[in-house]
C-alpha cells in the first residue's frame, strides 16, 4: 500500500488515502453463479430454500404455448447411461416444446428421475408440448428399471404436471413397472391434461404404473389424455406377478375417501392395451375404500 503525495499531509493519514501500489489495468471477468427465482422469474444469487426457490426452464426456439408455429428442438440422450436430468431437493424444472429420445439402451435409469428425502424438500417437474419417444427395438429384453420416461417419488406437494400434447411413444420397461411412468406417492401431485401414452411396455402398468399412500394428502387426475396399445408383458421365468394390466396400473395402500375426489380420471380414453395375464386398460387396487 502506499499514499498520494498529493494526499500526504501528516503520518497519520486517513486509511482511505492509503492506494495499492500494483493494480492491474486489464480488467478481469469474474464469473457468478446465479439461478432464477420460481417465484419472480428474476435472477437471483440466493435461491434455494422453500422461501426463495430455485427453477431452470428449458424450451425450444420460438415455443408459445398452445401454438404449433416452431420446432422441437432435438435432445440426444441414446449414448447417456445416467439420467439425463434429477429432479431433487427443492428443485423446480420445466421442460416445454422440447423432444427426448431414450437414453443407452444399456442403461437402468430413467430419462427423468424425481425425488426427495422428506416432507420439506418439495420437487417440482412441469412438461408441455413435449415429446418423448424412444427406439424400443434397441432396448434388450433384459433391461430392468421402472418408469423408462419418468420415474418419480413423490412426498407432500411434489409434483409432476405434464400437458398441452405431450407424448411418450415406444417408452419400454422391460422388467419393470411403468413403460411411461412409474411414480410411489406419499403426499405429492401428478396432473396429466392432453397427454398421450402410445406402444409403451412394461411387466405391469404398460403405460402407467402408481403406488399411492392414502394416509397422506394426494392428487393422482388425468384429463383428455390418451393411453393407446400399451402392453403389459410377462417374463415367463420368472415367478414373482407380472403381465397385468396393459394401460394403467394402480396400488393403493391405506383407506381412500372418495368424497376427496383426489382420484379423478374423467375425459380419460384408454383404448387397444393388452396385457399378458389379465387387465387390459385400467385396474385399481386398494385395501378399503372409506365410507
């Protein structure tokens, strides 16, 4: 450090006269992590909790919602082994306009993996117009793994929303539950609006596979959506259930109050699904329905 001499007038000096003797004139950028607050939409340095949280929005060039005038941008995943994105803690994604196909057909994960520890981290996974269709002739007949597109454990006020289009073709859980999606719910959200589920394949759950808690606040509704040549298929070696139920499958355990309409599939057309040992579209399983 030294001081002006223009500024020198005793030695005691005020502290802010004092100036560093080597700066360096090129000027240099410091890059900053930041994220996007889910709340505002604006940029900022301290998201992360419940208060503040964190959200990342992904979309194609030109994505307006409900309008077909872009193109979906094509995101390669087939030579990935690990899940192309987790979806945890309090994290907040939304995927729009987007196209996805699947990951290594090696692999035992899920294109999309959602979940969290405990009732205070609150995930959230929002799709639109989007499009996930996979190669299932690539897949072996081996591969094990639930829910091929989304896998999702969901605890209170997680939630998946997928609408506006969205598709998942081909999705193929060979030895699995859930060709499409698999979900354990212990309090979380799944709304599914204008969604179509098409030659999805899994053991049991073709198209859909949800294991709900009833002791816990849930919502489990589709509506105008489409679940079509889905197939449940059976591995004939083995010993343990499957080949039920090619379109949705349904477990609940814990009593399930109907008056709570959290159940609700109206404008659901399920159509064409096969299943190798019995139930072709939809089967619901629970230990008492309440009063």
């Amino acid at each position: 450090m030294g001081i002006d001499e223009d500024k020198y007038f005793s030695p005691n000096a005020s502290l802010s006269d004092h100036q560093s003797l080597f700066t360096d004139i090129i000027p240099t950028i410091v890059f900053k992590d930041y994220y996007i607050n889910a709340n505002s939409g604006f940029d900022n340095s301290s998201c992360g909790d419940s208060i503040s949280p964190c959200k990342i929005r992904i979309k194609s060039q030109g994505y307006i919602q409900n309008l077909n005038s872009y193109t979906k941008y094509h995101i390669l995943t087939s030579s990935q082994d690990n899940s192309l994105f987790t979806i945890s803690d309090i994290g907040n994604l939304e995927l729009l306009g987007l196209h996805f196909d699947n990951l290594n057909p090696n692999s035992q994960n899920p294109l999309i993996a959602i979940s969290s520890n405990n009732n205070n981290q609150i995930p959230k996974l929002y799709i639109a117009d989007c499009e996930l269709q996979q190669d299932s002739s690539s897949y072996q007949s081996t591969r094990s793994g639930s829910g091929a597109a989304i896998n999702a454990d969901l605890k209170q006020n997680s939630a998946l929303y997928i609408q506006d289009q969205s598709s998942f073709t081909d999705c193929v859980s060979q030895s699995g539950n859930g060709g499409g999606i698999y979900s354990v719910i212990s309090g979380g959200i799944i709304k599914l609006s204008g969604t179509t589920f098409e030659r999805c394949l899994a053991e049991n759950g073709g198209g859909i596979y949800i294991d709900i808690d009833f002791e816990f606040e849930f919502e489990f509704k589709i509506n105008d959506a489409l679940i079509q040549d889905c197939e449940a298929k059976a591995d004939p070696t083995k010993s343990y259930p499957a080949g039920y139920i090619g379109g949705i499958f349904l477990i609940g355990t814990g009593d399930y109050d109907s008056s709570t309409k959290t159940l609700d599939f109206r404008w659901m057309n399920i159509t064409g699904n096969t299943a190798g040992r019995g139930g072709q579209s939809l089967y619901i399983v629970m230990t008492k329905l309440a009063e």
